[in-house]
C-alpha cells in the first residue's frame, strides 16, 4: 500500500517528467523543421509558409534567434488568448464544446474541493480510528487514509457531515450541468442558424429500400420521394458497393507517388535511368528500370479500375438498397428525416445524412438487415472482453508491486526493498503498468464499432467512447477497488468472523484512493505534458520526411495529426469526474490531483486545436447528452457506493437520507433530457424555414441541384489527381439517378420534363394520389 511519501516520491517522478516534456516541447516548436509537426493546422490552410525554404542552411534547421528562448512559455497565455467565437469559427463547435469538458470539470471541483477540504478533512483526520486499528488487527493503513472517512469510527455522529457534503455536491454538480447544458445547446442552436450552407442540411439518408422487380432501387427512390415528397424533393444518389474500386484506386495512387518519386530523380539526374527491384520492399526480385515498372503497373490498374468500375455501373448486385436524397429546402430534408415514411416500421427508414466528409463509406455496403445480427456479435465479444480482460489487469497489477515483484523475482527482494527503489515501485509502477496494459484498448474497441456498421466517424467515435468508459469502470475502477481491496486485506479476511468482513471492506475501499492518486498522476499529468511533446508523431514525420515523402501531397498527408480523437479523450475526462465524485465525499485529498489534470490539459488541449488537429468532421456539439449522461452516471455511482459504505459503518439513523440523492438526480436527468436534448437530435421546423427563407432572400439564383448533384457520390468515382481518373463520365454517373418512365403496370408514368431533377418533375397531389399502388 502506498504511503504518504511513496505518494510524494511518485508526485516528484510525474511533475519531473511533465517538466521535462513540456521543456522538450518549448524547445523543439521553435525549431525550423519542426514547423510542420507543431503547427500543421495552419499548413494545411496555407496560412503559414515553411521557413526552411529561406534563409541559411543552419538556419533552415535550428532557430538561431536566441531572444525567443526567453520566451519559451509564451504558448500557454497564447492558447488563452483565442476568445471562443473566434475558436468556433477556426477550429469548429465540436472542438470549441470539447474543450468545455475541462472547464466543466474545473467548475465542479473547484468549490467541491474548497469546501471538502475545508470541512471534511478535519472531521476525518480529528479521530484516532485506524490508529487503534494497526494496533490490534492485521489492517494496513496509511497517513493519507488518516485524511478518509476510513478513520471514523462506526456509529459516530460525524457522518452527518459526509451526508450533508454528498447532498451539497450534487446540488452543485447538478446546477452546474443544467447551466452548461443549457449554454452548450445555445451554442448549437445558433451555430446551426450562423452556419453556411451545408450539403447535410438538406440530405437524409434512406435505408433498407424494398426490392422491386419491376423498378431498378434509383428509380424506386424517385418515384416513392416524388410521390410523397411532391414539392420538396430535388435528387438523389443511390449508395454502391464500391469497396473493392475504393482499394484499386488507393492502391493506384499509391503507385503513382513512386512513379512520380522515380521521375523528379530521373530529372536530377539525367544520366541514369533508376532502377529497382520487384521482391519485397526492393530487397531482392529481378531487377528492372524503375519508371518504366511503375507506368506499367499504373497502365494495368487503371485496366482493372475502368473494369470494376464498369460492374458496379450494370450489375443490379452493386446497388445498395440506400440512398442520399436531397431536398430543394431545409425544410423539406428536416420533415423527412424526422418523420415516418411508411405504414411498414422497417422500410423506408430515414435519418439525417452524415456531412460528407464524415461519411464512413465502406459500411453503407452492409445490407441493413445484418446490422442487427453484427450489433448482437459486437455485444456478446464485448462482454467478454470487459470481464476476462480484468483477469490479465489483475496480474499486471499484482506483478507491479513489491509483494508481487518479489514472489516473481526472489533474488530482487534486497534491491527493491530500499527506501526510494520501494517508493517508486509502490507509488510509480501500478499507474504506469495499468496505463501500458490499455494501450491497444482504443484500437480494438473502434474494430468492434467498425463491424457493428455505423455509417458515420462521428457515430463510430461516440459508440467506441461509450464502450471505453463501460470498461474503465468496471476493469479499472471497479476491478482496482474490489479485487485491490479485497487481496490487501485477504489476511484479515481469514482470521476474522464473517460478520466483520462488510466492515472490512468498508474501510478498506477508501484505501484505493492512493492507487487512483499514482494513476492520476502517471495518465494526467504526465501523460497530459506529453500529449503536447507529440514524440510519435514527430519521429513519424521526419522518418516518412526522408524516405517516404516523393511528392508536396505526400508532406502533407505526413505532417497531418488527425482529429482530436473523441474516442479516447471523452471516457478519459469522463473516468476523472468519476473518481472525483466518488471520493469526493470519501477520500477528498484526491480532488487537488483531478484539478491540476483538468487545468493542464485544457491548456494543452487549447493550444492542440489551435494549431495541431484538423477536425475531420462537424457533428455541431451533438456528443454532448453523452457527456452529460455519462457525468450523471457518476454521480448516481457515487452515491449508491457512500449508501453501501455507510452501511458497513453503522450509521443506521443516518444512511436513509442518502436514499433520496439518486432519486432526485435520476428525476434531474430526465429534466434536462426533455428541457435540452431535442436541440441535439431534431432541427427544429422553425429555424429550417426561417434559414430556407433567408437563403433564399439573399440568393434567389441558387442552382442547388447543381450544389447537391454529385456531393454523396463515393469518392471513388469523382474526379481524381490524375488526368484519367478525371475523365470519369459524370453525366453516366448522373443519369444513375435520373428516372425513367416507370416499368409498373400498376401506376401512371412520372410525368416528364421538369425544372426540379433534370427529368423528371413532381406531379400534382390528385396524380400522386393516382399513382399510388392500387389495392
């Protein structure tokens, strides 16, 4: 068990180790070729130039103006600088509502910590509890659970103060989620009613279309929109199954990089043609000349990719039985998504198209009708996942302490049992070791919603969050204290009668505060310092910088950092107002460790979506009722755990006022789900109309056909880099969606000649109601 100055040892290593990477960091974006790592954002928005193009050689590599040394912090005060209207409009809502996370976090435990500090921690620390303890049982204990409510003895009045400061707390913690909900859904609202034309705004995405087998799945689309849709429908692109063209086409460009590689050496040096061989990263294979293997490879895919492409155009097989369709308002798109289309629940499903860069095109080619069977497999892997991944965890954690290191390695026990060797082991390596065993968590978990088939990286981002911070709190928080508690005290466990065991763990659970204090520390401080150091993707730049990089697209797809990550950086600060609010009440000298996290990492993360990640999608703030609801799940665990550790102190009288906390936030959250959460999943017919009628005041010309026509065509078939791939027929691809007249027997022909799609036009009411399938 970690004591106080095994705490204080593993605090020196954290704090020493943030110092160190946030030095690094001052001194490595100062210098020239590391502009690009440290700055990217603004590359790739050609608002910076590269200042190793001018000047010196030596220039060109360090920074040799030594008055910017002295200014090496002036990062910090920079990244608070950037008011957030000004941080919305550069980074976007999602990063600027992401960023609010922290600030909640500061908001909340700030008071929380001054007034726990200031009234529970002398409550805990004036009793003698423990103390008496160690002196008659085998039950360890340590100055810092002197500062718990460990050190309270059964029956005593004093947790009247604890149930006090537990309703307290959640008045707190409530007020200030209402406030910010209510903030946030404004920033959404208006951010909606500020923003430029979107293609997603008037676009839904409709799935599990029925067969026909008079009408190909685009003409069906047409007509059933035409029909029920008559005076708002514009166009649509039906989905193809084109995943094997999107691997053909990566693949070419791939080739193509080379090929250009191999032209500008050959340009440099005309005198001899390069040359390479076929085998295995050019280790071995015959030997031929370098850009005539790369033309011909190129020559021979394109072959292939004009083929594919070919079949997904005449094979019905291709079509997907989904489509995005376009309405000519907002209006329109907002009635459709938002409504039921048909009598039969399971057809003609509709929901608000993803924006398009935020469209994961491969899972559009999964039949609708195997979604539900994939969710059931992900589900079932998953439980396995959480509960037998606790076994391993277990072991890693048993090896990283001293008891554990030294069955594993008897010949160690000399060495490990010195004063600061058992001090780092106890209040270093369990943090460290838990931190290293999660490291492929993240990887493993987007799999899984991968397979499930979410049609959206915002969808598949949020659905890996919820399910990492599941297993957080089962194999990390909940594994940590009971199987923790549980094997610390094992031998009091046996010696005692089973009437004293609840006692036992009452006191006992308090204890795991000093394991959750060292993870603090390694996850979120020094984890947090070297978020902003960013050593990977520094050595990954310059490496593919020098042998990878052939072309100018090439550095920028070397330089680009990615996105925030919402997947793993949402149940990380969730699983922080977690321990905060659990041991808010029971071991508060937590609260200054998850403090200085929330302050450091809004000023890293600040600085990071200034000037590093590059969102790659806009969801507008819609992640937030998962933020909320995941808060308030924490809260509602908190208080059941202080009902179940009051229990076991016999505090009979005062343990049934505690009932009522979960009950009034459970009734809380419900509150604020019917108050504000409608402004995240529906776009009120109000704001469509008044931005439709706007739009159309101030744009009267608007050929939103030609804006929407080809916007949700896969990538694959628009135009590419390359002279060939920009010779894709659009007007085939076009008339994919242009509707014919119709091959039923049992409805009219859509009439002709229309403004609205290029074909076709939407009929009267009375015809509409004529066309409808006679009975």
């Amino acid at each position: 068990m970690a004591t106080l100055g095994d705490i204080g040892v593993s605090a020196a290593i954290n704090i020493l180790s943030a110092f160190i990477f946030l030095l690094a960091f001052a001194f490595l974006r100062l210098q020239p070729f590391n502009d690009r790592v440290y700055f990217p954002k603004w590359y790739l928005r050609n608002l910076r130039t590269d200042p190793t193009t001018s000047g010196t050689f030596v220039s060109k590599f360090v920074n040799l103006d030594f008055r910017s040394y002295i200014r090496f912090l002036n990062w910090m005060p920079d990244a608070l600088k950037m008011p957030e209207p000004a941080l919305i409009e550069h980074a976007g809502l999602d990063s600027a509502v992401y960023l609010r996370i922290y600030l909640l976090g500061l908001k909340i435990f700030v008071p929380i910590a001054l007034l726990a500090w200031s009234i529970l921690v002398p409550v805990n620390w004036t009793n003698s509890t423990l103390e008496d303890a160690t002196k008659v049982s085998n039950v360890t204990a340590s100055n810092i659970d002197k500062l718990s409510i460990s050190n309270i003895p059964t029956g005593s009045q004093r947790f009247w103060s604890h149930i006090l400061m537990a309703y307290a707390f959640t008045f707190w913690t409530c007020y200030v989620l209402m406030k910010e909900y209510e903030t946030v859904a404004l920033m959404r609202l208006q951010f909606l009613a500020s923003e430029k034309r979107r293609p997603d705004q008037f676009t839904v995405l409709v799935r599990n279309v029925p067969s026909d087998p008079d009408e190909s799945t685009s003409e069906l689309v047409e007509h059933f929109f035409l029909v029920n849709h008559p005076d708002h429908y514009l166009t649509h692109q039906v989905v193809y199954d084109a995943n094997k063209l999107d691997k053909l086409v990566k693949k070419k460009k791939k080739l193509q990089n080379w090929l250009v590689y191999y032209q500008n050496k050959y340009t440099r040096k005309s005198s001899q043609r390069p040359f390479m061989k076929t085998g295995f990263l050019g280790l071995w294979g015959k030997k031929v000349d370098a850009i005539d293997h790369h033309e011909s490879e190129v020559e021979k895919l394109s072959k292939e990719i004009a083929v594919e492409r070919e079949r997904i155009t005449n094979n019905p097989k291709s079509i997907m039985p989904a489509a995005f369709v376009s309405f000519k308002t907002r209006w329109g798109a907002a009635v459709c998504a938002q409504t039921q289309q048909s009598k039969n629940p399971t057809i003609w499903l509709t929901e608000w198209a993803p924006e398009p860069r935020d469209v994961y095109w491969p899972n559009l080619a999964i039949p609708y009708v195997s979604l539900t069977v994939r969710r059931l497999i992900v589900a079932v892997a998953f439980f396995f996942l959480t509960f037998f991944f606790m076994i391993p965890i277990a072991f890693v954690q048993s090896l990283a302490t001293i008891e554990g290191i030294e069955k594993a390695a008897p010949f160690l026990k000399s060495v490990i049992e010195m004063s600061f060797i058992k001090s780092v082991i106890q209040g270093f390596l369990p943090g460290i070791a838990l931190k290293l065993f999660l490291i492929f968590l993240p990887a493993i978990l987007m799999f899984m919603s991968k397979f499930e088939g979410f049609n959206s990286l915002s969808s598949l981002e949020r659905r890996s969050a919820s399910r990492y911070y599941l297993f957080n709190f089962v194999n990390v928080f909940l594994g940590s204290i009971i199987a923790g508690s549980a094997f610390e005290q094992l031998d009091t466990f046996i010696h005692q009668s089973a009437s004293e065991i609840p006692k036992t763990i009452g006191v006992a659970i308090p204890m795991r505060a000093t394991f959750f204090i060292t993870y603090i520390m390694v996850d979120g401080w020094a984890g947090i310092a070297g978020e902003i150091l960013m050593l990977k993707p520094l050595i990954m730049y310059h490496l593919k910088n020098f042998f990878l990089v052939k072309t100018e697209k090439d550095r920028e797809e070397a330089m680009d950092p990615g996105s925030l990550g919402f997947n793993t950086g949402e149940p990380r600060i969730q699983f922080y107002f977690l321990l905060g609010l659990v041991y808010a009440t029971v071991t508060p000298i937590i609260l200054p460790f998850i403090i200085i996290f929330f302050g450091l990492a809004y000023v890293v993360f600040r600085h990071q979506i200034i000037n590093v990640y590059n969102q790659d999608y806009e969801s507008a703030a819609a992640f937030w009722p998962d933020v909320h609801g995941r808060v308030i799940s924490a809260l509602v665990i908190s208080q059941v755990l202080l009902m179940g550790l009051m229990s076991t102190k016999e505090a009979a009288q005062s343990t049934p006022f505690l009932i009522a906390l979960p009950i009034l936030t459970i009734w809380f959250s419900r509150f604020c789900k019917g108050r504000y959460e409608a402004a995240f999943v529906i776009y009120p017919l109000q704001e469509a109309m008044m931005k439709d009628t706007l739009e159309r005041a101030k744009e009267p010309n608007l050929n939103l056909k030609g804006y929407l026509q080809n916007t949700y065509l896969h990538p694959v078939f628009k135009a590419s880099e390359d002279e060939e791939d920009d010779e894709i027929n659009d007007d085939k691809w076009e008339n994919e969606s242009v509707i014919v007249p119709t091959k039923r027997q049992s409805r009219r022909n859509t009439p002709a000649a229309s403004k609205i799609s290029g074909a076709s036009s939407p009929p009267s009411l009375p015809e509409a109601v004529q066309e409808l399938p006679q009975p």
